[in-house]
C-alpha cells in the first residue's frame, strides 16, 4: 500500500472541493482552464465531405449546449473541407470553436491548424503505425524515435503558434504507440509518458496553448492516468489544462453511468477543464449529461468541515480493494452486496421481489434469478413469510428480528451498544455520523459480526464517507461498510448520474463492500443503476460489456442500428467485452481490452476480431451480426439465453 505523503500530488484537498489550478487556454473565443467553467464539448457523427449535413448537426450541437465542436479529419480532403464548414457556421451565425481531430495524418494537422481554432492529436498514432509489435528498445533506439516524432510534430507546432491554433494532445489507452507499449507497458503510466513526448516539444518551441486528454474505456485505468498526469504535471511545474472522457463508453443508462464514474470521479478531485461525454447516439443526447456533470461542480460546494487529508492508506494510482474482515459473505474477497429497501409494504409477497431480479413462479413452485439479482432485502419491522431463494437475506430492525437463519438484525449505534441479542454471525448498524469518532472506534475495532451501513443523504457525500473510511482504515478497523445514498432529486437521469459519481468515485479507489441507494418508488430502475455502476467501476460484473464508439466522419456503418442488433442477441453473455467500432483506423486499437471486436473496414464490410486478433475480414454487413455469433460460439464462449 502506497502512502501518499503529499495529498496534492493529484488533489489539491480531499476534504473541501478546490478546483486543480490551471493555466487558461484560448480556443477561438472560448476560454478553458483557469477560473473559467468547465467546458462542453462533442464531436460530428457525419461525413466531413458532406459540409451541410456537418453544419446542420454541429447547429443542433451547439443549440443543446456544446461550446466546441470537433469534426474528424482523416486526410488532407477532409482537412481542407473545415474551411467550407467554419465558413458556413460563421455565416449562420455560429462562432463557436471547431477542432480538428486527426490520426496518423500529421499533413492533414498542419492543414487543418491553418482554418480551425484547434487541433487534436493522439500522440500513439501521429507519426506511428500501430503494428502491436514489442521491440527491445536500446536507450540509443529510443532517442531516435523521439527524435524522429520531433520531425514529425514540431512543423504543426510552429504552424499552430503562428495562428494562435490550440493543440490537444489527446492520449488513448488504446492507441499507445508500440513505442510506448515497449517501455512503459500498457500502463496509466506508458499513458502519461505518451503525453509527456510530445509536450517536451511543444514547450521546447515555447508554445504552451497545449489541453491534455487521457481516455480510456477502464474508467479505473483513466481516472489512474489524469491522477498521474497531474502528479506529473506538478512535478514539472506544469498546469495545463485536462479534457475529461470515458472512451467508447457505449449508449443508454450503461454509456451514460460508465462516463459519471470516471469523469465525476476525477471532478470530484478538482481536476478537469472540459469534457467530453461519448456516446453511441447523436452527439445532441451527449450535452445534457454532460451540463448536469459540470453543473455539479462548476461553482464548487463545501462541506461540513471534516479536517485535512494529509496521507493516504491506499495507492490512488492503482486500484486495490479495501482489506477487510469477511462477515458472513460480506467483504475480504467478495464483490460489492447490492441492498434493496422493502419496508415501506406491510406485507411483502414473492412479487414484490420481482423489481429486485427474483422472479417467482407459481406453477413451479421455482424462483429464476437473474443476474442482477440483490443480496439483502432491508424490510424494517416487516416479516417475510415465504421461502426465499438462498442467496437472498434478509435485515430487519433489532426489535423486530426473528433470528432465523436467513435475517440479521441492523441496529443504530446506540443500540447496538446496548443490545441484548445479537447475531452470532452478522449484525448491521445504521452509521449516520459524518465524524469518525473515538466511541465509533471503540464499538468496531474487537467485534467481528459488524458491518456497517454508512448512510448520507446531502448533496455532495464522497468527502464525508472517503474520510470516514480513511479514518477507519488509519485506525486499522477492518470492518466491512456499506455505502448508502439517498437522493431527493425527482429526475432519474439526474439521480442516475450522481449515484455513478457517489457510487463509482468511492470503488474506484477500492472503498466500499457494498453499496445501497434510495430514491423515488421506480426500485427496478435503482436496482438498474447499483448494477450498472459497478459494472461501469468493475467491480462487479452482471452483464454483456459494449465497447462502442460514438461513431465519427470515418465510420463505415450504422453504429447505432448494429449496436442495438449486437446488443439484442448477446446480452445475455455475462461478464464478455464485445468490442463496436466505427472504422479499422482507429478500432481495433480503441477497442482495449474487448474479447470480441466488430470493425468497419470499408463501405458495407465487417472484420470480426478475437482480442486484438484479426480473425475474419470483409464480411458483408448484412451476414456480419451471425458470423459473430458463430465467432463466439466457435471460441466456447457462447451460451443460449434462457427463457423466463
Ligand atoms: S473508432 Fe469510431 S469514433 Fe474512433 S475514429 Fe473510428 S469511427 Fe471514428
């Protein structure tokens, strides 16, 4: 375990919101870093050749909220083109800034930093082949290749300082140069190092109107690479501002979790400039998310005062899970409990539980779970009267526990302290103290039975219950905790994305053995949303992962359509990564770490992957969704979904 002496290595403080310190960036009229607020941004789906439909849907874009517009721009043609779509924003009325994003094509940059207000980058591919292939580099070799990206990229930069053109060096996990990969691994690190290459040269021209972005889809891998690049930022007296994004983070609730988990949890730590939220839909449906993640933190917020962090008992660069006592199957090695709330019912019928992924049929006198199917039911002073599936328990109010083999009691600290019976096996206490206190202390520290459910219900929690967890653990109490939210907010989506942040945040940096949310009467769509966001922080996985791309000016199909068709026939693949992309430029690498890969490689042709194995190309689109079943079937990792 790592002990981080210094807290603003990444954070400026733990305790109370500050926002990481930034220089500001001019990109055309907009501002980003500094004071200013956090900024919105997204991409065009459409083909950049066609130059109405790219200005009718960057208007549409920028009607919902986007403050700048990125536009692909995979060749010199394309490049050229942004002069006919910035002319024709212009002239509508439109000054909002565009950018250019570029792969592999440093002369299609050096046009496009000549007529848009700022260039991408991605600095795996700029002046690199991917060929996955590892070599051996000697410190000699690795000098010339440095070198010979100096050639590549220093006329971009000089052509960028002369127009006053800002460049986003824009990392991706995925597209890590085999360079990179070679010396640093696939690591958050190699991703940091990445960056840093080219920010050498820029600073090396004095030109410093630099953003930094370092997606990836691992939300845990892309919170560690902007945690680090900060540290090494600040190591190096550099303060540039960040672009936040979850790569490929897919569509609907999944997409739109996966992105508040690793974009709110690197917020919450004040770091962050601008984000982008990808999403596998229009890039419209991107802005409002997006708005209601920076609207949470664009005026920061304060909290009860809670003392300073100056340590930290866990490595905030590398996700390790909290060590603590297994209490029943709670906690040590076990995933995250899911808790569901019944006591608002009098009686409590088998049906009741549907919501929760038990489904009870009458007929067979049988219960299917499904793979979202919760771990305890908390019914109050209510009784269950029927026979439960065995993997279900239930917690009741100490007063009212009938101490039989499936129901623990849950008691409040005072009552804990005072209680006559208890479980020999599992007892829950309510913790509504914000404060880690001595008395706490001295209840947790000998008692094997405990787990505790800390409980919040304020606008902004993390602080509160990372500190109470941080003390825990200082005091070497390794009592299981609960995390549990309640939100008055009446909009789900609003809910949905601010449980990811509360939720998401605390696992990713391995606090929490089990999680317990609260809002509204729709428990299908809690339940929903517990699962997804520990699927989305991976901490628990119960269904199909898409990595999708937000599709781009280069896709070659209906990214949208063949998402919902793949989505359709595989989702019942618990716990397989099943890779969507847009183009074979980019896809293959983007996908990560998908067990399967569907790329686009020309008009109205497929090539299916098996990791970053190409292992059939050219299939027609219209055969390409089966042969992708038989791919998986092929490979053993195909099951038939079972009919409910
Ligand atoms: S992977 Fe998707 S978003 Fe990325 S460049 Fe290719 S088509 Fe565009």
């Amino acid at each position: 375990m790592k002990e981080v002496n210094n807290i603003q290595e990444y954070c400026s403080n733990l305790t109370s919101y500050q926002r990481w310190p930034t220089r500001e960036v001019m990109v055309g009229d907009v501002s980003v870093g500094g004071s200013n607020p956090i900024r919105i941004q997204s991409m065009t789906t459409t083909d950049t050749m066609n130059t109405d439909e790219t200005i009718e849907q960057s208007i549409r874009m920028i009607e919902a909220g986007c403050e700048i517009v990125r536009i692909t721009a995979p060749s010199i043609k394309e490049a050229k083109n942004l002069e006919l779509i910035h002319h024709g924003l212009r002239k509508r009325g439109h000054n909002t800034p565009l950018v250019a994003d570029i792969h592999f094509t440093p002369n299609a940059a050096e046009v496009a930093a000549r007529i848009v207000e700022k260039v991408r980058i991605n600095p795996g591919n700029f002046a690199d082949r991917k060929k996955f292939e590892l070599h051996d580099y000697s410190d000699r070799d690795y000098e010339n290749e440095l070198e010979r990206i100096n050639n590549r990229f220093s006329p971009l930069v000089k052509i960028c300082k002369e127009h006053g053109t800002a460049i986003r060096i824009g990392t991706n996990h995925g597209s890590l140069s085999d360079r990179i990969l070679s010396r640093y691994g696939d690591t958050p690190l190699g991703m940091v190092e990445s960056a840093m290459e080219f920010i050498r040269i820029c600073e090396y021209w004095n030109y410093y109107d630099i953003i930094l972005s370092m997606k990836a889809s691992n939300t845990q891998v892309m919170v560690q690479a902007y945690r680090l690049l900060v540290k090494k930022m600040a190591d190096e007296s550099m303060n540039y501002p960040l672009h936040l994004g979850v790569t490929e983070a897919g569509d609907g609730e999944d997409g739109r979790i996966k992105s508040s988990v690793g974009i709110g949890t690197l917020l919450e730590d004040g770091i962050g400039d601008t984000i982008r939220v990808s999403l596998t839909e229009e890039p419209e449906n991107e802005i409002p998310v997006a708005k209601i993640l920076a609207a949470r933190y664009d005026r920061g917020f304060s909290t009860d005062s809670l003392g300073r962090i100056n340590s930290l008992p866990y490595d905030p660069y590398f996700h390790s899970k909290r060590k603590t006592m297994k209490v029943n199957n709670i906690g040590s090695e076990n995933v995250p409990r899911v808790f569901a709330n019944l006591s608002n019912l009098n009686i409590i019928k088998p049906e009741d539980l549907s919501s929760f992924g038990y489904l009870y049929s009458k007929d067979k006198d049988k219960w299917h779970l499904s793979d979202q199917a919760v771990d305890y039911i908390y019914v109050g002073d209510n009784k269950i009267e029927f026979e439960l599936p065995g993997t279900l328990s239930i917690v009741q109010n100490s007063a009212a526990w009938d101490n039989n083999i499936f129901s623990y009691p849950v008691f409040d600290i005072d009552s804990y302290e005072k209680a006559s019976a208890r479980s020999d096996i599992l007892n829950f206490i309510f913790v509504e103290e914000k404060i880690y206190t001595d008395e706490i202390n001295k209840l947790l520290i000998e008692d094997k039975t405990v787990v505790v459910i800390l409980m919040n219900s304020d606008a902004h929690s993390i602080m509160v219950q990372r500190k109470f967890i941080i003390d825990m653990m200082n005091r070497g109490v390794r009592v299981p905790v609960i995390i549990n939210r309640t939100y008055n907010t009446s909009a789900n989506l609003d809910f949905q994305l601010k449980s990811s942040i509360d939720i998401g945040s605390l696992l990713i940096d391995g606090l929490g053995d089990g999680v317990w949310l609260e809002f509204g009467s729709d428990k299908g769509l809690v339940n929903q949303t517990v699962f997804g966001i520990l699927q989305a922080s991976r901490m628990r996985i119960s269904k199909t992962e898409y990595i999708s791309c937000p599709s781009c000016g280069r896709t070659l199909f209906d990214l949208q359509d063949t998402t919902s068709k793949i989505r359709e026939v595989t989702n019942h693949l618990k716990g397989l990564k099943i890779g969507i992309m847009g183009c074979i430029v980019n896809g293959p690498g983007e996908m990560a770490d998908a067990d399967y890969g569907y790329v686009g490689t020309g008009s109205g042709f497929i090539s299916l992957y098996k990791g970053q194995d190409l292992v059939k190309r050219n299939i027609p689109t219209d055969r390409a969704v089966d042969a992708l079943i038989d791919l998986i079937k092929e490979h053993g990792d195909w099951t038939d979904s079972v009919p409910v």
